[in-house]
C-alpha cells in the first residue's frame, strides 16, 4: 500500500463531499495502514489545525454518530499545505513534505482539479523525481471535449506517468451494484446461456437526476449531457452489460472486452442520428416538492443556450451475441425522479398455454436512489379461477441495504480510493477505453452539427421529451419509467 495519498483540489466540493468521507471510512474501518500519510493542497492560505478541523466537520456532516476520537486520529493523518502548481517552488516544498521522516517510498497523487491544469502538475512532479514508478496519479473527469482534447490531456499525462501507473476513475464503477453486476454475470452460471440476442429482447440503460445546472452552469453549457454524462458513466455501464466474459478479474483482460464493445457500437452518422437519438432541454416546471423550478436557459442565465439536458440514444452492438438486439441509453437533468438503473427485457415464451398475451420476464439492476436487483417473474395469480389459469407479475428481489442488515450505503469513491492505494487498476478506466468512447460520442455531436438538431423542450419535473418515445416504440418497445 502507498505510504503517503496527496490530494490536488483539497478544499473543492469533491474533496468535501467524497473524498474525505471516503478516506475517513477506510481508515476507521482499518483499510490503511499506520504509516499511510494524507497531504492536503490547495492554493488558498491555512493554518494546519485549522484544516483539520475543517475535515473534521466534512466527516461528521458525512458519518453519522462519527466517534470523536477516531476522527481525531483520522485527522492527525492530514498535512495542508499551500501549493501554487503553476510554480516550480511549490513542488519544491511538495516534495520536502512527502520525503519528510523517510516518507515518500510509494505515492499516490489525487488530481481532482481542472484537466486544464493535469499538465501542468505532472510536469512539476516530474521535475522533483515523484512521478517515477512505483508512483502513480488518479485524474478525474472529464479528460477532454472531444478526441481531440481528450488525446492531448492524456498525452501530457502520459509524459509523465507511464499508462499502467495512471489510474482514470468514473466513480460509478465503484458502486456496489455496478461490481454485482460483474458478479451476477459471472459468478452464476443460469444467466450466461440466455445473455445474448437469443433470449434478450432489448437493454435499457437509464441515469435521470431531478437536479438542473446549479452551480455548474459555466461547465455544462459547454459539455452538455452527451459529454458529461453518456460519454462515461453510460457508456461504462454498457460495457459491463454487454462485454465477453473477461479470462480473469485483471485490468487488462476487463478492459480488453469493454474496447471490444466500444469498437462494436454501430455508428450513428447524419443519415440516421435523427432516427437514433433525441436532444432534450428542461424548460420551467416543477421540482420533486412540488416547488417551481427554472428553465435551463434561466438556470445559466443564457437565452440562447441550445445544450442538452437530455440525451436518448438507440444504440446497436455489431457482434453475433447482440446483433438486433436495441440498446436504449438515457439520461436527463430535472426529470420526474432520481434514479439509475439497467432493465434486461428477455423475449416473451415463444407459445403462451395460459391464454392472453405471453409476458417478458425483466431483470431490473437498480443503482440509485437504493442498490437492489429484482427479477420479475410470472406467478401464478393466487385464489381460484373458472377460467384457466391467471398470472400475475412477481418481482424476486435482492435489496443490498436489506441484506447488509440496514448497513451504511458505502461512497463509491471508499473501493476506487482503496484500490489506488493498493495498485489495483481493474475498476479503472483505459486510455483506449476513452478514445474509443470519445470516437463513437464524436460521431454523434457532428452528426447533431451537421443535421442541425436541436434540443426539444420538456418540462422540468416530467420524463424528458415526448420524442423519446419514437425511439423505443419503432422497435414496439416502451422506456421503463
């Protein structure tokens, strides 16, 4: 494990919402070793008690009934120091720090700031000998507009730390049911005979938030829910749902498969990008209080904004386990409800003996607002019937929080951390990962460019646009909402 975690962006909102909590779990819950040292920087002035008193009350807004001496000892942990990256001197005193009582063996270094500025960091790590092996960094997203970008942030990257020692996270890949995803799959061997276009008769893959643009209006008007949103989170998701079982459990044959979806995905160009997908922007409605929210535009105070707030996409995997099978993807600010989840719809019994129409059973994968996996199954209605022999829809579930006996629901960010610490790069995301995605989210920006689409209003509190439907009802399919 490394012996000192250095965190870039240490008094940004990421840092207090997730990255502290999370690090104070791991070590209440003796994930870190004694020696395991966090140096907190940042570019603003502050007295080192009075940051850790400052992390104190991040960890106790965050862990209820927190012991105060476990926060205590979680905090004597912590170093602040004030840092200008843009300066050579500061990587000077950075590097005094880390070296510090025989310190420094192994380290990792967090960059949660702006990609803008992830060259410019790792030059000045370089130029004091920390960015050498076993050394290495996690960057947060988003790296990059577009391939473009995206190549040239990880170029001046990779200048530094080599690619098996750069560790890009997508927090979504440290949830629970994302993993159990991986464990449902392959751990049980009743679902991979029926995993494919045989018995699957579409996939619907869903993030809805109930928040607009707040405080992210600068940002988001300029990446839209196509790059911020599908071009990762959606994307990993599908992945996951759709790659060849991997040989083992490594970062390298995970990744191996996921690319092999990627380069799959059928593209989506000028002459179909109005048939496969639908741009969305919120427009004044109401929150899930029932109190009056805003229009996006109002929300960025930009009348001529046309960025997308929704995004549905039809997607197509080419490849004999998935061809005709549709892919939905969507997602969308100021919907109806919070939630994020893949539905498995498998094709109804070819002949149904009890009378009607024959039902698809559909495995639900539900990820937020709680983690839990339901399988619906047919059941037979109960009471007595002079007419055959009724069914009724029956959901079999595994609620985790049920399961944990009303446990914490753990931060995503509490494994990826802890797999950073431990060199374990296998719920990390890929370079060739990322520009595979970048190529196939490109295509669809230009296709939008050059057809001249715009985004349809919905109303903030519904389920996004009214168009989404002719995306799955082409195919006879509904959205599950």
């Amino acid at each position: 494990m490394a012996d000192t975690f250095v965190l870039f962006g240490a008094t940004g909102d990421l840092a207090r919402r997730m990255l502290f909590p999370s690090l104070y779990f791991l070590h209440a819950e003796g994930h870190l070793e004694e020696k395991t040292r966090i140096i907190a920087c940042a570019r603003s002035a502050r007295e080192k008690q009075a940051f850790r008193e400052e992390v104190a009350a991040m960890v106790c807004e965050r862990a209820d009934g927190a012991q105060s001496d476990v926060v205590e000892a979680f905090t004597k942990r912590i170093h602040y120091l004030a840092i200008d990256v843009t300066t050579p001197e500061g990587y000077g005193e950075l590097a005094a720090a880390i070296r510090a009582d025989g310190g420094g063996k192994e380290v990792v270094f967090y960059l949660s700031t702006s990609p803008s500025i992830f060259g410019e960091v790792c030059r000045g790590l370089k130029a004091q000998g920390l960015s050498e092996a076993p050394h290495r960094c996690v960057v947060e997203k988003p790296i990059g507009y577009d391939l473009e970008s995206n190549i040239r942030i990880n170029e001046t990257v990779a200048q530094s730390f080599s690619e098996e020692r750069t560790f890009r996270i997508d927090h979504y890949l440290g949830k629970e049911t994302v993993q159990n995803l991986i464990a449902l799959r392959f751990g049980n061997r009743i679902f991979e005979p029926l995993w494919n276009s045989e018995t699957i008769e579409s996939v619907q893959i869903s993030i809805a938030e109930t928040l607009g643009a707040e405080g992210r209006g600068g940002y988001y008007d300029e990446y839209g829910a196509m790059r911020d949103m599908m071009q990762n989170h959606l994307v990993q998701l599908l992945c996951l749902v759709a790659m060849e079982p991997p040989s083992s459990l490594s970062a390298e044959a995970i990744r191996n498969e996921k690319v092999k979806v990627l380069r799959s995905l059928a593209p989506i160009t000028e002459e179909n990008v109005e048939a496969k997908t639908i741009r969305g922007q919120y427009t004044e409605g109401f929150d899930p209080d029932g109190g009056k929210a805003a229009s996006y535009k109002a929300d960025v105070e930009n009348e001529e904004t046309d960025t997308e707030t929704y995004v549905g996409v039809a997607a197509e995997i080419q490849n004999w386990r998935w061809a005709g099978v549709p892919f939905y993807l969507e997602t969308g600010k100021r919907m109806a409800e919070r939630k994020t989840q893949v539905v498995i719809a498998f094709k109804p019994v070819p002949h149904s003996i009890f009378g009607g129409d024959a039902s698809n059973n559909e495995l639900h994968i539900i990820l937020q607002p709680e983690e839990r996996i339901t399988l619906q199954i047919m059941n037979k209605k109960p009471g007595i019937s002079a007419d055959g022999m009724p069914l009724e829809e029956l959901p079999l579930n595994l609620s985790l929080v049920e399961r944990n006996n009303g446990a914490r629901r753990r931060i995503a960010y509490e494994q990826l951390i802890l797999d950073a610490l431990t060199n374990n790069p296998s719920l990390f995301v890929q370079r060739d990962e990322q520009e595979a995605s970048w190529k196939w989210i490109d295509a669809i920006a230009k296709a939008w460019s050059d057809r001249g689409v715009s985004a349809k209003p919905y109303r903030a509190g519904t389920n996004g646009p009214s168009a989404k439907h002719v995306l799955t009802e082409r195919n006879g399919h509904s959205w599950y909402e």
